[in-house]
C-alpha cells in the first residue's frame, strides 16, 4: 500500500466531482449512496483505479450508508454522497478513512446487491437483511440517476481499461444485468417516470437490453 499523492487525489477528484454532477446535478443526495457508489466503482475501474464498494454506518447506527475504498491506497475512501448528511460539506470526500465510518461486519456485496435490486426492479422498498433497515426508493430519481450513469459507463468501453480483473469485469456485468431489466420493465410499465430529457438516453439503452435478450436467447444451449 502506498499514500495518496496530491497528483492522483486531483484526478480521482475531478473524475468522480463530474460523474456525480451528471448524475445527481444539483439535488441532495440522500439515500442514494449505493446508487451512486456502485456505477462510480466502474467508471473509475474503467479509468484504471481500482476500489472496492464499502458498507456500514456513518457517525450514527441509524445512518446505514456506503462509500468506495481505493484499492492501492492505504487507508483512504470516497465519499460522493456525505453531502446527505450536512448540505454544508463538499459534495465528495476523498481522504483518510476517519471515526465517522463504521463498517459492516457482516456485509458482502451480494447482500447489498440484491438487496438494491429487488427495489428497484418492484418499483418499491425492501427490509435490507444485513443492515436491518429499509432501503426506500426513489423510484424516479434512481430510473433516471441509471439511465444518465449506463449511458455514461456504455460509452466508456471502448476506451475502458483492458485490463480490469475478472471481478472487476463481473461486478459491471451484475450491474448492466439489472440496468437492463429495470429498463425493459418500466418501459412496459413506467415509462411515464423517465425524464423527457433522458428519452433517447433511455431508448438506446432499451435497444441495448433487447440486443442483450436475443443474444442470449441465441446463445442459449439446447437440451
């Protein structure tokens, strides 16, 4: 493990400062950290920094929340949501991980992942398992916070670090996978949620998930 230098703390600043503004633009982030957080992680994996997705509390056991630890850097996280819990501080933290973060024995990534999921693919909120606490749902604000990010990360991979891991490769896989669902879903449903300005976001990314089934389809193996 090596210290953050003032270089690589510019740019992972400026990465995540404008990833987060495109998709939150002005609003108070609350409750959105792992909405946020888990497309992060693969746009800066993409950009070759490697992070893992963190669980637990901040300052309080009645604030569940979610940041991203830098993988080669010892001791220091991000956090592009602590702005939810005092509008007053910058809208990313980046530095030495501090008393304020508490982690989550107990919590592995599949348990916030499907417990994320099941949400948003339902259209309402779920009793988080691990945490013991309901994950509500903005159902609007996440649809369209998904669409500004997969149309983001989607353009990102032709130039993407050819060299991510395997779990790095998986942990896109799984979210692209439930991205696509959720947009084939509303746009049988709900499409009436999907801001008008995102349409022909949304509708790329509708081609890009039926593109999806039918080759999978294809693919699949004849019994």
């Amino acid at each position: 493990m090596v210290s953050l230098t003032q270089d690589q703390k510019h740019t992972i600043e400026r990465l995540v400062k404008n990833f987060t503004a495109n998709l939150l633009g002005n609003r108070n982030p609350k409750e959105m950290c792992f909405n946020v957080c888990y497309p992060l992680s693969i746009h800066l994996s993409n950009h070759r920094i490697r992070n893992s997705i963190e669980s637990g509390w901040f300052k309080s056991r009645s604030n569940p929340h979610y940041w991203l630890a830098l993988g080669d850097i010892e001791n220091t996280i991000i956090d592009p949501t602590i702005r939810q819990f005092d509008e007053s501080l910058p809208s990313v933290f980046i530095g030495s991980k501090t008393d304020s973060y508490e982690d989550h024995p107990k919590v592995f990534f599949n348990d916030i992942y499907d417990a994320w999921q099941e949400p948003f693919l339902n259209f309402g909120c779920v009793q988080h398992p691990a945490l013991g606490s309901i994950i509500k749902s903005d159902i609007k604000a996440q649809l369209n916070l998904h669409i500004r990010a997969a149309t983001i990360l989607n353009n990102e991979i032709a130039i993407r670090n050819k060299m991510k891991t395997r779990e790095e490769l998986a942990l896109e896989e799984k979210y692209f996978e439930v991205i696509y669902k959720a947009v084939l879903k509303y746009f049988e449903h709900r499409e009436s949620l999907v801001d008008p300005l995102l349409y022909a976001d949304y509708q790329n990314l509708f081609l890009k998930a039926k593109t999806q089934i039918n080759l999978a389809t294809t693919n699949k193996p004849v019994n």
